[in-house]
C-alpha cells in the first residue's frame, strides 16, 4: 500500500499542494479564474484580496466543498481534485473552517 500524503509528506521537489488552472464559474461569474498555486514544505503563503475576489471559493475548491469548472490539484504529488472532501482528509488535507468564530467562540 502506497505511503499517505500527510502533514510532513511532499513530492520529490518539495512541493506539498500544487494548484493548476484552477477555475470555478457560478452561472456568468468567473469567482476563481485559472489560479496556479505551488506550497512548499516548511513554506508560509498568504492569499490577500478585497471582499469577493474569491478568496474562500479558492479554499473552498482546494478542501472539496466546491467542484471545480476546470483544473487540477495535487498533494504531495497525487492527483486529489477528482476525490471527495473525506478522502482528501484523510490523505491529509486539512478541511476549511469558514470563520475564526467559529473555533475561537467569545468568552462569557
């Protein structure tokens, strides 16, 4: 049995998550538009941009909420676009938490 992609694994060059031609329309809007991504072990990368420039609809499309229109992702150099939200967690993907609230609820 292959070894599973996790928090230390990466692919021969070091990448851990590579995102190519990543594209997601909803009806005439193009929310994410060919997005290519590459994250390297021991890496930190931050994604930054104004109130609807996609932002969430890109992480939401890398943890499989969305489907993308066109694309491909990979983990630790296996192919994951095609694999459900469950299966690319337990390949090591960690799923999006939508907001900050959420894990961090105010103190009474």
């Amino acid at each position: 049995m292959p070894a599973r992609a996790g928090v230390n694994a990466s692919s021969s060059d070091g990448t851990v998550l590579a995102v190519r031609g990543l594209a997601r329309s909803f009806g005439g809007l193009r929310a994410v538009d060919d997005v290519d991504l590459t994250l390297t072990q021991a890496s930190v990368t931050g994604l930054l941009g104004p109130n609807g420039s996609g932002k969430t609809t890109l992480f939401n499309l890398i943890d499989g909420t969305v489907r993308p229109s066109s694309g491909r992702l990979t983990l630790a150099g296996r192919r994951v676009d095609r694999r459900g939200r469950q299966a690319r967690a337990r390949a090591g993907l960690c799923p999006h938490v939508p907001a900050a609230t959420a894990v961090f609820p105010a103190s009474r």
